[in-house]
C-alpha cells in the first residue's frame, strides 16, 4: 500500500475510531457543545409561582423517587423537600448529555446549594462509566443512580432531559434534549423560584 493510499483510507480510519470506540460521546459531545456555545439551545426558565410559596409541615412531597448514591447509599428526592430541585437525567454514552453537563456544572458553582438541590441521575447500566466521567471531567455535583422505575415526571423517552422541581415539589419547569443552563436567565429564575433563605 502506497503512502497515497494511506492518506486516502486515514479519514475513514478516523471516523471508525471515533463512531466505534468510547470516543464517540466525546467526541460528539464536545461538537454538540460548541453548538450550545452559539445560545441557540437555550433551556425555557422555571416560572415563579405567583403567590409566594409557603412551606407546611403537613403537607406531603409529592415525589418518593429511590436513589444510590455513587457510593450505594439509598436516598429519596423526597428529603429535598423546600429546595428548588433540579433534575438531570443522562448517560455517559450519551453525546448530548456530556455537551450539556459543563453548562450544568458551572450553574450548580454559582448557587446557594441550601435553596438549590442538584440530582444528577446516571441511567448508565455500567456505574463504572459514569463514575470514569465525573473523575475524568472533574464534576463534583451529586450523582445518583435510580433504585428503581423512574415516576412520573422523570420518566422520559429521550436523554438528556431535565426537570426543575419548586420548593415544594411541583414541576416548574421541564426540558427533554440537550439545553444551555448557565445563563444569568436561568440563574435568576432558579433563585427566585427558591426565594428567601428557609433556614
């Protein structure tokens, strides 16, 4: 084989390493997210109740959602209760959700992580994958795994999708496909939808 040859299959090799391997969400990924970079995918922001939100003791959270932590703890969403919970569902084989998760990841770095909760849910089969891509992009928000079928309003056909969860636990916002987060837009909402300090 000439060296002309080479030069001619080498394009091809590549695309094959790529699409074949591990290298594809990364690669795709990184594509994805300089198209997110353009602000064209931007997520809607959560609306803000019109009468400020007033937490009873009494009343019940209306999502018992099962959780393992990334260490095999069980958890429940329903301990978030009074926060502002934003919701993640994704994969690391999934291009679209790594092109998001920086976004995700600057925007959990700005807020008060005593109004906002982030729950990070892995639906990789393999734990392990997702654990080499939180060590590998150095991610340090909450990432859980599901202990169970996904309820209502998390299940969903497509990944990535997000659901922005009020203090008391309604939907306030929801997104299925990869999104912008960190825009003072989103930042803004988030926290007024969470209001003041409940502690």
């Amino acid at each position: 084989m000439t060296r002309k040859n080479l030069l001619q299959w080498l394009p091809l090799a590549l695309f094959a390493l790529v699409m074949l391997t591990d290298l594809r969400p990364l690669v795709l990924g990184t594509m994805q997210r300089g198209l997110l970079a353009t602000g064209l995918w931007k997520a809607e922001v959560p609306v803000s109740p019109r009468a400020p939100i007033v937490p009873t003791g009494g009343a019940a959270y209306p999502h018992s959602l099962p959780l393992l932590t990334l260490e095999g703890r069980p958890v429940n969403l329903s301990a978030l209760k009074g926060k502002v919970v934003f919701v993640n569902l994704w994969a690391s084989w999934c291009p679209p959700c790594v092109a998001e998760m920086p976004g995700i990841y600057a925007l959990y770095q700005k807020l008060d992580p005593a109004k906002v909760a982030f729950v990070m849910i892995s639906l990789d089969q393999n734990p392990a994958k997702a654990r080499a891509l939180l060590k590998r992009r150095g991610y340090t928000f909450p990432v859980y795994f599901p202990a169970g079928p996904l309820p209502a309003p998390f299940d969903s056909n497509s990944i990535p999708s997000t659901v922005i969860l009020g203090p008391d636990g309604q939907v306030a916002a929801r997104h299925d496909g990869m999104a912008e987060y960190d825009t003072p837009e989103f930042k803004a909402a988030l926290e007024k939808l969470a209001g003041p300090n409940r502690n």
